[in-house]
C-alpha cells in the first residue's frame, strides 16, 4: 500500500464549445418573448439544435413553419454572423455579433407576422 500514485490525465479535457443558448441568452430571447406574447404577435416557440446552429423559433400557430427565428450560429464565418434572425422562408433579417444589441435594435413592431 506505500506505492500508490495518484494519476492525474489531462489530455481528455478539451475545450467544450457550447453547443446550447447560454443562460444570458436565452433569458434574454424569453425576455423578447414574454413581451411579444403580451402584445399579442406571437403565440408559441420552440427551441431546435444541430451541428452548425442553434435556434428559438417563433409561431403565429403551434401548426404552421415558424414565421421567425432567432439563431446562434456555433461555427460563424464571419465574426457579425455569430446571431442572425431569420424569416420563415430562410432570408436573413438582421445579423450581428451581439444578442442583446441585436434584440435592442430590431424594430419588432415594424415586422409583420405575414400568413
């Protein structure tokens, strides 16, 4: 028993990249949400994950595509690319680097839920 040794292997740590919204983004997306909900806009979401994005994606009705989507991009080409918001048909609406400045920015009583 004097000949134990404590073997410590670091070579499994990598970095882990995040593969989900961080807690400050996602409460504020739900924060953006609780608004447009009280508003009347918008009735329900759901949040979708893959390889290269993750996204909250917003309805009109619980049955139909999702008229908006607010994405995080995990493998961005470009630095400003890193949250886009979408239309439903895919078309990219704003882009920036910065959740919160992106939210702030986007006039949500300009865009129409369009059917």
């Amino acid at each position: 028993m004097k000949k134990i040794r404590l073997i410590i292997n670091n070579n499994f740590k990598k970095k882990e990249r995040e593969r989900f919204f961080i807690k400050k983004e996602l409460q504020c997306i739900l924060n953006l949400y609780a608004k447009m909900v009280s508003n009347g806009s918008w009735k329900d979401y759901s949040l979708s994950t893959g390889i290269r994005e993750v996204s909250f994606d917003v309805y009109q009705r619980s049955s139909e595509k999702p008229v908006l989507r607010i994405t995080k991009n995990l493998k961005p080409k470009y630095y400003n690319e890193k949250y886009v918001i979408k239309d439903k048909d895919g078309k990219i609406i704003k882009k920036s680097e910065d959740l919160n400045y992106l939210i702030d920015r986007t006039g949500w009583s300009k865009l129409k839920l369009v059917k």
